[in-house]
C-alpha cells in the first residue's frame, strides 16, 4: 500500500482517529497541546487522510513513552501497525548514546498484547514487574 509519511496532524484529525477506535475524548485544547508537546510524530496519509499515526513522549533522560498507535479501522490488518512500531523502535534506538538504556512503556488497548510482545514488550506483572497502573483525573464541573 502507498501512503505519505508526515509528522503532523491536526487536533481534529487527532480527535477523529480516537473517535474511530472508540477511545476517550477530551478537550481540543488539551489535543492541541499533546500534539505539540510530542517529542516523535509519524502520521500516515493516503490522499491527504489521516489512515494510522504514533505518538510517543519522553523526558528525553531514560524514560520513554508510547502513548498513541492508532490505525484507522478500514486499514487495519495491513501491517501500518508494525510499520508505526518499527518506526517508534528505530527513533528510540536511536537516541541511545554508548552505555545508555532507556524504559519504554506503554498501555496496551484490550486484545492488542500479543501485538506489543513482537516488539519485545512483556506484560505485567511478570517476576520482575508489578502491575502497570493508570487513572484519568477529571476536573470538577
């Protein structure tokens, strides 16, 4: 398949692919600044449309994360997935100097272990790990 390889994307396209998978929404300012604050970025387009896009955070010392791998759901099973990974793989491999390591975590979406695990990511718990944990704050109305 042949698609364009960018590093951008609108909030409203942003908003748009979470729509398509059914993750949560919040507020466009707060897509706005998530995307702005990224330190990786790669978004696939096919004529102009957002069809898969990663999006991965770090505080550029050891810590690493992957917080969005999303395919739209019409171009799912084409392997934009393993491409978006491999993608993700390569920028942190490469930002290693000699001697260092990094932890790259992430938050699988329910069913989508097996995928991580290709790419060498366990879950947890495990021998060594606890359980990873997470909570959406909300503000009060």
């Amino acid at each position: 398949m042949e698609y364009e390889v960018t590093d951008y994307i609108t909030p409203e396209e942003y908003m748009e692919m979470r729509r398509l998978v059914e993750w949560s929404e919040f507020p466009m300012e707060q897509a706005v600044e998530g995307i702005k604050h990224s330190a990786y970025l790669c978004v696939f387009r096919k004529e102009g449309k957002v069809i898969a896009l990663a999006r991965v955070i770090t505080d550029f010392g050891y810590v690493v994360y992957i917080a969005d791998v999303i395919v739209r759901p019409d171009y799912q099973g084409q392997g934009l997935g393993r491409q978006l990974m491999n993608n993700i793989m390569d920028y942190i491999k490469g930002q290693l100097k000699p001697g260092y390591k990094k932890m790259v975590s992430l938050m699988a979406a329910q069913g989508k272990e097996e995928f991580y695990k290709k790419f060498g990511f366990v879950t947890r718990p495990n021998d060594m790990y606890g359980c990873g944990m997470c909570q959406w704050i909300m503000a009060e109305e």
